[in-house]
C-alpha cells in the first residue's frame, strides 16, 4: 500500500506560495487603509483647531500645541482642562513643516489667530496629507 498525503517539503511550497500571494493582494489595501487613517487624523486636528477658535471667543484666549514627535497634541483654553488628539494610537505623527519643530497656535478674543501661518503633514507610513493654518486662524486641507 502506497502512503497517502503530502511531504513536508510540498507543505512549506505551498505555504510559503500562499504567504507570496497575500502579501502581494494586500499591499494595495494596506496603502489604501493608510491614506484613510491620515485623513481621518486630520479631520481630528481640523476639529481641534475649530475648539480652540470656539473656545478663544467664549473663554477670551486658547492656544494649540503642536511639538514634532508628541502624543497627544494640546489644547489650551483660558480656565478649562485641557482636550487632546492623540494620534499615535493610529500610528499618525505630525511633522511641522519649515525651520520649527514646534508651533503654538495662539487665538484671540474674536477667534482670530495671534501668529504666522504654519503648515503642518500628517504622515503614516508613504501616506501623507498637509494642513495649512493661516495666520488668520482659517484652515486649508
């Protein structure tokens, strides 16, 4: 009687196949879930910097804290706690773009801002997305 089944070595094959094959089918869904984390991390500093023009008008002052490489990102606001947008759970850092590596974004009274616009990416991996704060306080995606 003849053995019946598969060798090791026909195993490891058909293993290490199947591994080359996922690899190569989930690389494009892997970027693509990338792209869609730093977007989603944008929206979440956007809303941040929306709290701190909310909050300068209702409190009389606010200010943004944004440092190369910290977790989770401040938020200011006259009397009241601090809120934060941690984006290093999502694998999302910040990177202040020009000769700074940190930038205090400061708003006024009337929601405007007290400082030179700053421009900010937002990288994971090879995904990256920038954000513009002009010195007025509006921002552009």
């Amino acid at each position: 009687m003849a053995p019946t089944g598969v060798t090791l070595p026909e195993l490891v094959i058909c293993l290490l196949l199947l591994g080359l094959a996922l690899q190569a089918l989930l690389t494009p869904f892997r970027h693509q879930s990338d792209v869609l984390t730093v977007r989603a991390a944008r929206e979440e500093v956007v809303a941040l910097l929306q709290t701190a023009r909310a909050e300068a008008r209702s409190v009389g002052q606010s200010s943004v804290v944004i440092e190369e490489g910290a977790d989770p990102y401040l938020l200011r606001a006259g009397g009241r706690p601090d809120a934060r947008v941690p984006l290093g759970r999502r694998g999302v850092r910040i990177e202040v773009l020009g000769a700074r590596s940190s930038v205090t974004l400061r708003y006024g009274p009337m929601g405007l801002a007290r400082f030179g616009s700053a421009s900010l990416r937002l990288v994971k991996r090879d995904a990256e997305t920038d954000l513009v704060v002009s010195s007025y306080g509006r921002v552009t995606r």
